[in-house]
C-alpha cells in the first residue's frame, strides 16, 4: 500500500477511534476500509450492556462500505496491543472481508504509540470459504 494511502487510512481509523463506543471492556478500537472507488469508510467499535450485540469497528466499517455498494480494498484498525502484540482484526472480520472484498484487501493495524504492521486478508485467513 502506498505510504500517503496508508496514512490516510490509518488517521480515519484513529478518528473512528476516538468515538467508540465501549464502556464495557475500554479496548477502544476504530477502522476505515479504503474502497475500490477510492473512498474512506470508518467504522467504530460499538458495545451493548446485552455483550453479544458488540460490532466490532471493521465490520461496522466493511457493512457500510456494502450499504454504498462498493467494495474493500484495503482495511485499517487501530487500538492498543493485545497481550504485548498488535491488535489485527478477528476472523469473524476477515471472513466478511474475504467474502466483500477477496483475499488481496490489504490489512494494516497501528498501536496508538504508531507502530505498524501490514498484512492482507488471504495472509491472515488463508483457507477462509469465499466466491472465486
Ligand atoms: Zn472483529
């Protein structure tokens, strides 16, 4: 990914991350997913007293890139670390992005600190069912 894409995406991610909504766990987390007509679609983490209706930022984000009818190709997210790593997103959310999107949608999560690591859905989820 292009450095100046990469950036982009990454600040939306941090601007999603600063609305999110999670006063139950506190594991802030926002995301924004780069689309195939050039667009930067955020999403934010979304928690519910009733824990199983809990999003997660990058399917907020990757559900709204839909709702315009487009397509991911590229994906940030942004939080702190999991247990001293960087936080990439979970397999519920790199199956819906394989399945909008394919394996190629570029992966890149940042630390609030601005590390960074780069990856892509088919690396992080290499045997996910999708379309051809
Ligand atoms: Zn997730």
């Amino acid at each position: 990914m292009a450095l100046a894409d990469r950036d982009a995406l990454l600040d939306a991610a941090r601007t999603a991350r600063g609305h999110a909504y999670a006063p139950y766990s506190g594991f802030t987390m926002g995301a924004a997913v780069r689309t195939e007509r050039g667009d930067i679609v955020p999403g934010t983490l979304v928690e519910n007293v009733s824990l199983g209706l809990a999003m997660c930022a990058e399917r907020v984000a990757l559900f709204a890139t839909a709702t315009a009818d487009d397509r991911p190709t590229a994906i940030a997210l942004v939080s702190r670390r999991t247990n001293g790593e960087l936080t990439f997103p979970c397999g519920a959310c790199l199956q819906v992005a394989l399945e909008l999107g394919g394996p190629d949608v570029a992966v890149v999560v940042a630390d609030p600190d601005g590390a960074i690591a780069e990856s892509t859905v088919g690396e992080l989820l290499p045997r996910g069912p999708h379309r051809p």
